[in-house]
C-alpha cells in the first residue's frame, strides 16, 4: 500500500469491468478499481495527468505524489514506461490484470525481483476487480525531476474533477487548460467580449483567446473575440456547467 500503509491487506472492489469473450477489454477498465484502491488509502486521485495514466496525491508540503501506470498485462513496456515516471513521483505502481490461468508476468520471480530492484509496485486486478500487492515500491527512487514534479502537482490541482480516465487513448485528454478554454468558449456564447471581461471566468483568459491553441475563438476587432464555428461544436462536444 503507498506512503506507509504497504502492509494493509488488499481491498475487495465491487465495481465489475465490461467483459468481451470473457477477458476485460481496454486499460480504462483498471482505472476504477485502482482509483478506489488508492483512494481508500487517502489519496485524491485523477486519471491522464501530464501523460500518466494515474496521479494520486497526499496534501501535504510538499504533497506525496504515486502514479500509476496501466496496462491489461504485465509486460517490459509498462516497466520502461514506469520508470520514466520516477523522477516525477515519491511511489510509481505498475497494475494489469491477472492471468486466468495463473501464469502471467506476475507469478515470474524474475519479473517480480526485476521491479523490487527498479523501485517499483506491482498491484494485480483480478476479473473481479479485486486488487492484490504484488510488489511494493521499497527500493530507492532515482533523482527527483522537480520542474516535472511541480508540473504535475499543479495540472492535477488545476484539473477540475477527473474528467477523463486513466488509460485513454485516440481522443483529446480533458486537460486544465481546455477546460478553462470551454469555460472562455461558454462565456462568448452570449456575444464578443474582451480578454478583460473574462478575467473572473480564467485569469488566463488573454492567453488563451490570443493563442487559440484549439481555433474556438474569432477575432472580431481589435482585442475582441467571439465564438468559431469550432467553438460551438466544442460546447456540443463538452457543455459546460453554469
């Protein structure tokens, strides 16, 4: 269990996955039994924070920061991609599901041994959403990449809710800058407005209507903007709450 609580037994999830020939499909169908996991264990946890499938974090100065990355079985990919997570975390857990028949990765001492000596968890999922501690992360961590670090601490506390989960893949992750984008796009719906009379809907409005990084905003007149046709459909794609 991270951060101390290694030990704790493992927890029995009742959330079951969607079956396809009797196998769970997609790593998305991990994100809800491990998100549980970690936050039985105190941590507020969102999926697809600067490319990491899971980000748990502790409060705290500075917050305890576990990822965790995903993948329907284990494998040499999840370890390489595991560890290019280290210097950005204090824990990095690797979770796939378990093998029917009992002879995955996860019943490999060598694989088992190869993550005890990187630093790196091991949590198994079975079909029935139990998790299990395979492997604990008790080896040193690598060097901290601060700038990194401190990056995902804030997209993670700037992110509101957890929009998208964990294992995503081939469609647009719901990052804290779109979300203040659709929240610009909603404001101009009633009309053009200045950067200046957004400043209480983002406080990074300007940045965000001058770059127009997703082509949502029109140009109207000098330091006026309004909503593209892009824009509209944006909203139809995403609605944003009053």
């Amino acid at each position: 269990m991270p951060s101390g609580t290694r030990s704790t037994p493992a927890i029995e999830l009742t959330s079951a996955p969607r079956i396809i020939f009797g196998r769970p499909t997609l790593e998305t169908t991990l994100y809800p039994p491990v998100k549980s996991f970690l936050e039985a264990a105190g941590y507020a946890v969102k999926g697809e924070v600067g490319g990491c499938d899971l980000v748990g974090l502790l409060e705290g100065e500075p917050p305890l920061v576990v990822i965790c990355e995903l993948k329907q079985a284990f494998n040499l990919e999840l370890v390489l991609q595991a560890v290019d997570r280290q210097s950005q975390s204090d824990e990095v857990w690797i979770a796939a599901r378990t093998s029917l028949t009992g002879k995955g990765r996860e019943r490999d001492r060598r694989f088992r041994d190869l993550c005890r000596r990187l630093g790196l968890g091991m949590l198994g999922v079975s079909a029935a959403d139990h998790i299990e501690i395979i492997v604990s992360p008790l080896a040193p961590m690598p060097k901290k990449n601060t700038r990194k670090r401190n990056r995902l601490v804030e997209e993670h506390r700037r992110r509101k809710g957890d929009p998208t989960s964990g294992g995503s893949t081939r469609q647009p992750i719901m990052t804290a800058y779109r979300q203040q984008a659709l929240a610009c796009a909603a404001a101009l719906q009633a009309g053009p407005l200045r950067p200046r009379d957004l400043k209480t809907t983002t406080p990074i409005a300007a940045k965000i209507l001058l770059h127009n990084v997703y082509g949502w905003f029109d140009r109207i007149d000098r330091g006026v903007y309004g909503l593209s046709d892009a824009g509209a459909e944006a909203l139809k794609r995403w609605p944003v709450e009053a």
